[in-house]
C-alpha cells in the first residue's frame, strides 16, 4: 500500500496487472480482469454477452440482491427458478423447464461456497445456446469435480468486499476467455479503446475512441496492493475455515434439532459461509427467536439471504408470492449463519458450540 501511495500511480496500472494475472494463474482462468466490485464485474459480463431489453436470464431467489439487480440493470428479465433442498443451489431439473425462446443466459450463484452442479447446466447452456454466467462471490476457493470455479471460458465475477473469503476492502474479479475480457476491459472503463483508434491512424497515444456508452468499473493499483498479499494467504485462510467448519459439524452433527451443512461428492466447499438449519419439530422457538437468544449470548449471527421474489420490488414487478419457490421459503424459515471467518480463534469458536448448544437444550420440545 505505501509503495503503490509512493510510487504516484494510485489507480489501474502495474499491481492491478499482477493482480489479474496471479488471479488467472491461481483459478487457472484463461484471463482475467480487475473491478471495483463483483456486481461490476456480472454487470460489466451481462453487457460484453450482449444481454439485454426482450432477454431472460434464468436464475435463483436465494442470492444477494446484487445477482438479480444486474439483470435488470441491462434491461432483460430475471427468471427465477427454486433451489435444491440440500446446497441451496439452482436445480437443473427445474432449470430446463424455465428455458424459453427469449432465455439467453443462466446465472448460478455458488451459494455458500458449495459448487453448483455445473454439469447438466453447462448441457442445457450447449443444447439451447445460452452463456452460462456464474456468481462466485463465495466460491474462493471452490472446486467443482477437482477443478477450480473460474478455471473456464465463460464468464464469473469473484467478490474482493470486507466480508469475503479474501478482500481488497470493495474489489472484484472477472474471469473467462481472452476474447470475452478484452470486451469486457473496454465496457468497464468508459467503452475507451485505444486499440480501435490505432486501426485508423498511427498516430500519438493520446488517441482514443468511445466505441460503447462504457461504466467507471476499473480496479485501483490501491485494491491491487491489498489483493496481492491477500491471495498469498488465501489457502491459509481456507485451512483455518476448514477446522472451525470440522469443529461446528462436530458438535452439532450429534444434536437431533440441528441439521449441518453438506459437501457433496463433485464438491470442494469454499466455506465461505456456515449455514447451519433448525429442525423447527425439536424446538419450542423459531429461527427468528434463535438469533435472539444466540444475540443474548453475544454470538452474532445473520441468515444468507432472504429469498429476492419475497423482496418488494421484485415482489411487485412480478407478482410473486411467497410459496412460488417452496424449497427455498422452506429452508430460509430455519437456517442460520453462524460466526465463520479465519480469524476466529479456538475460543471464539467454542463460545458460539456453547451457546447455540445452550439455545438448544434451554428450548427443546
Ligand atoms: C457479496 C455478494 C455479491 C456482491 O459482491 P460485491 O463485490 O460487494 O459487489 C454478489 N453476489 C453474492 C452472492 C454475494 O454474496
């Protein structure tokens, strides 16, 4: 930080390269571009995808505001589909159904951490033509069937913000192919591209062309500076979220009002967040009251997300009701994040077992 504040240069330029290009090398990406933030970067891949005004995209309600919120900044519809029971992940099987003539894209939302089962999604994508668009927000690191999440040519935004599994305080990551990245650059600043004017003319490099109506997207060599380091300790980071992970599913796995998070088989969790479920029959309280009583014993807790088609505008604008998405409805009424950060020391972790144990015990059935 006090090298890049030294060395003049404050915004996009040397660091944020290194940045994008350790990023590429770590996922495997073929490329990959540096923003100010994740929804930068699904804003800045729904526009380089030419999707927009008279196209759907199929996505999920269980994702933050910012996975739908781009749709409709583009212009285009968002489909909503629900989930599957045990990752909270789109369900292919109701994705099918909800392709139609105008659906140009799906975007997944590996939520959690956990992968979506990419498979018989990237099937649908081939047989119907669509761009599979994915939110890895949470998913650094994640491996889908032993390879990293961001290792394709399609298009994925990774979240650089304060509460990430790495952070440059906000940033962002896209990445994809070349092709669809150097796209990408032009529309994420100012739709400025050099290399156009230069076919024309062969003249200074104060040259520039406005190709596209473009945004003010671009990564600060200041985000670049935090980011590096951050990216070193980034496995270090995920060991420790793996042993507090180890530690919560050990002492709550045994507890028949408690239900604890899944890995499937294709998967390689991120743990980025730990969701934890009530099962409401074993408990004379709610999950709303849990996050009381858990408030009471000073353990923080949040819920990862109130499903998007129950929030007013989306709610309003497409006339959805609640139970429209049943497994998602159903899940969100009893699930929980608890405290899961790779600061979290030893203490830190057995204070949260004894309390939510403590909740448990103090309200069971
Ligand atoms: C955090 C988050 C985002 C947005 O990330 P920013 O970098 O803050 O824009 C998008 N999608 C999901 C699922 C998130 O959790």
């Amino acid at each position: 930080m006090v090298d890049t504040l030294r060395s003049g240069w404050l915004t996009s330029g040397p660091k944020t390269a290194r940045f994008e290009a350790e990023f590429a090398k770590y996922t495997g990406a073929p490329a990959a571009l540096g923003l100010h933030s994740a929804t930068a970067a699904l804003h800045t891949a729904l526009v380089a995808c030419d999707i927009g005004p008279g196209d759907e995209v199929i996505s999920t309600p269980m994702t933050f505001a910012a996975s739908l919120n781009v749709i409709e900044q583009v212009g285009a519809r968002p489909v909503l589909v629900d989930v599957e029971e045990a990752t909270l992940n789109l369900d292919p099987r109701l994705v099918e159904k909800a392709i139609t003539r105008k659906t140009k894209a799906i975007l997944v939302v590996h939520h959690a951490g956990h992968p979506v089962d990419l498979d018989p999604i990237r099937e649908l994508c081939a047989a119907h033509k669509l761009t599979l668009v994915e939110d890895a927000a949470h998913a650094l690191p994640t491996k889908y069937k032993g390879k990293l999440i961001g290792a394709g040519e399609n298009p994925v935004a990774f979240s650089f913000y304060a509460t990430k599994n790495m952070t440059t305080g906000e940033g962002g990551m896209l990445t994809g192919s070349k092709e669809l990245l150097e796209k990408a650059r032009v529309i994420s600043l100012h739709g400025m591209n050099r290399d156009a004017w230069k076919r024309y003319k062969k003249e200074g490099s104060w040259r520039y062309d406005i190709v596209l109506p473009g945004f003010k997207y671009n990564m600060m060599d200041l985000q670049a500076a935090l980011g590096l380091p951050q990216l070193q300790k980034l496995p270090g980071f995920h060991s420790r979220r793996k042993e507090v992970v180890r530690r919560y599913n050990a002492a709550f796995g045994k507890s028949d009002a408690l239900e604890t998070p899944v890995e499937l088989p294709y998967a390689e969790h991120a743990w980025h967040l730990y969701v934890l479920r009530l099962r409401p029959e074993a408990l004379k309280i709610g999950r709303d009251q849990v996050i009381e009583e858990l408030k009471a014993r000073n353990i923080g807790t949040s819920v990862h997300f109130i499903p998007l088609h129950t929030q007013s505008y989306y709610r309003e604008k497409y006339g959805y009701a609640p139970d429209d998405f049943p497994v998602a409805m159903r899940v969100f009424d009893r699930m929980l994040s608890l405290p899961l950060d790779a600061s979290l020391d030893d203490r830190s972790v057995d204070d949260v077992i004894e309390a939510v144990l403590d909740v448990v015990k103090t309200f069971r059935r």
